[in-house]
C-alpha cells in the first residue's frame, strides 16, 4: 500500500482559517460507507443519524499553550513541547541543529531546560529545572497556542481552538473533530437517550506528524498518552451487550477505544472476551490502516484530513471495513473528499465535519 495512494489535490482556499459560529453550523457530510451513499446536512443534523441506546465517545483532552521561545548564547529558539515522560520533555526546536546535547536553553522567570538526548526522528530530549506541573503554568502564561501551520493566523479567543468539553491538559494540538459540538448539541442528544463517554488522548507527533514513507506500512507512528477510566469501559461493553452502537468523535477516539481493545487477551480459542474493553492508561503508537479490524468503533464522526496523513489513512480504513470490495474504502472516501472539494466544504481543523457507518 503506498503512501501516494492517499493523496489528493485540496485548493488553498479550502483550508479553514476560521472556525464557524455557532460550532454546530459547520457543514455535515453523511457517508453510508455499505452502501456508497452521500448525503449533505449541517452538523445540527447529527441528531438524525444518532440512536437512543447509542454510546458517543469523545476525547477530553485540553489543549496547552505547547510553543514556546526560549534564548541560547544570545539565539532564539522556538521550543514546541510535545510529551512528557520519565522527568523529560520530548520537544521540536527552531532551529534544532544549533542545538547540542548538554546545551542549557534559558526561558522567562529563570526556567531553564538542559539538553539530554537528540533523537533520529528530530525530536529532542530536554529536562526542565521545575516541575511538569509548573511547565504547565508556565507554558499558559508565556506560551502560543499551537494551531497549525497552515492555520495563518491564532485565534483571538484561545478557547475556539478547544472543545466544549476539554478538561484534561496534555495535548499540543486539539481533537478537532469535536469543535462541532456545543452544549446545547449534547443536551439535545442525551434528551434523545444517546449516552456520552469520555476517554483521554494527549495530541502529540503521533497524529501530526506526516507520513515520510513510500509505503504505508513502513510508517511509524510515534507513541501518545491514553487513558480510559472504568466508568468508560463499563458504558462501552453495556452498550455493546445490548445491541448499542460506539460513535466514536474524531480520530484520537477511533484510536484510543480501539488500542484499549488490543490490550485485552484472547480466550483459547481464539475468541474475543465478553468485555471488549477494559480500563487502561499508558501510551500507544497503534496506526490504524485499510485492511486492519475495528473491535469497538461502530459509527465515527471526523474532519477532512490532511492527504497522505494517517488519519485519512484510518478514515478509509474505517470505510473499508464497512465494504467487501478490496481497496474500496479508499476509493469511497476519496470520492467524498472529491465531493466535498466540488461542494465548497471546508477543510482541516476549523473545518466542516463528517459521519461514518
């Protein structure tokens, strides 16, 4: 499978700058994935196509002010904070090649970080000489929100580069899928007897960071924080029990429900146990590609994705398992990028959004 498959031509002013207001205004493209069919909604609409009995699973994940600037030997530098792990930072640096292990890089109010390792995939290795909860603080007071490059320019309100129900900080870019929704979108849903479930995936290089490699399987994804707690869990195999479906919203959920999955054992005879999953915490690098199974995800609601990227790589993964034909799901959800291109959709974060079933 090759990476140039999953490409396809998007024109400049396709790309959201903006989000639209009020969130749930955005345009809605309906994929019925078995029988190649497309409709066009608004998001508001979404109700429609949601059961009572059904479990929507968001990522509560909140975005921190992860771009930084920091001072060495008179050089600026920009340092985008990606993961902590084991009392280290995992960063990208501008530029990164003036830096060298050993090096100290000074920040505002005496934060200074050493450099410990510089890692093949250009990532680098810092240690800070506060605490991870103080990087934190000081990341909101001194740092950028880190809306993405094709993104010209931040919000004036940081809060539109958040969900509405964002409460666990950790992520360096934001589940953009769930910008569709308001508060008064969940109430209407819960009044229609769809449940919601939170799990937790920290955005870091794994989702971003683009495919290099001529073959998709060649790719490595690099690893993120998850986490599922038990009330999750437990709302995803009742709802599994009694016939309900899993809406997953956005990509960070499709992946954390189903490496969750994968963490549980199989019976001797090669047959899934009656949970489909348990609670979990830890990281995951799981790349999601056509031909791999889907354990947990029934529906999902997503954006329109970079090409070439792993999420739409997943997207078309999702669609095919739907479909029989090989390589089907590809070619359908490249049809429907096509269709939302001729249809004045907007694309990528700020973007309109998309279900799946």
């Amino acid at each position: 499978m090759l990476t140039k498959d999953f490409y396809y031509n998007l024109p400049q002013d396709r790309i959201a700058q903006v989000p639209v207001k009020p969130r749930d205004h955005s345009k809605l493209m309906v994929l019925d994935c078995a029988e190649q069919g497309i409709e066009h909604r608004k998001f508001y609409d979404i109700c429609d196509y949601l059961r009572p009995g059904d479990l929507l699973v968001v990522n509560n994940s909140k975005v921190f002010r992860a771009r930084l600037t920091a001072i060495k030997s008179e050089s600026s530098f920009e340092i985008f904070l990606l993961r902590s792990d084991d009392g280290k930072w995992f960063v990208l640096a501008k530029p990164g090649k003036k830096l060298k292990i050993g090096d100290t890089i000074d920040f505002e109010d005496d934060v200074k970080a050493e450099v410990i390792t510089k890692q093949k995939d250009g990532t680098i290795a810092i240690r800070f000489n506060v605490t991870d909860e103080q990087v934190f603080k000081y990341a909101e007071k001194f740092g950028e929100v880190p809306t993405p490059p094709y993104v010209k320019q931040a919000p004036d309100d940081a809060d539109d580069y958040q969900t509405v129900y964002a409460k666990k900080t950790g992520s360096v870019a934001a589940p953009t899928a769930g910008f569709h929704f308001t508060p008064e979108l969940m109430d209407k849903l819960r009044e229609k007897g769809v449940k919601i479930a939170y799990v937790t995936l920290h955005v870091g290089l794994g989702t971003f960071r683009p495919v290099m490699a001529e073959s998709v399987e060649d790719h490595e994804m690099h690893e993120e924080w998850i986490e599922i707690g038990e009330e999750t869990a437990k709302l995803v195999n009742e709802t599994k029990e009694r016939g309900g479906r899993i809406v997953a919203v956005g990509t960070t959920s499709v992946r954390s429900l189903e490496a969750a999955a994968r963490k549980l054992p199989i019976t001797d005879d090669q047959l899934p146990m009656k949970d489909v999953i348990n609670s979990y915490s830890g990281f995951t690098d799981l790349f999601i590609k056509p031909g791999d199974e889907f354990r947990v995800v029934d529906v999902m609601i997503t954006n329109f994705h970079l090409p070439e990227s792993t999420l739409i790589m997943l997207v078309s993964a999702f669609a095919q398992s739907k479909m029989r034909e090989a390589d089907a799901g590809r070619q359908f959800v490249l049809k429907a990028y096509q269709e939302a291109i001729d249809n004045d959709y907007r694309f990528y974060s700020f973007g309109d959004g998309m279900i799946l079933f």
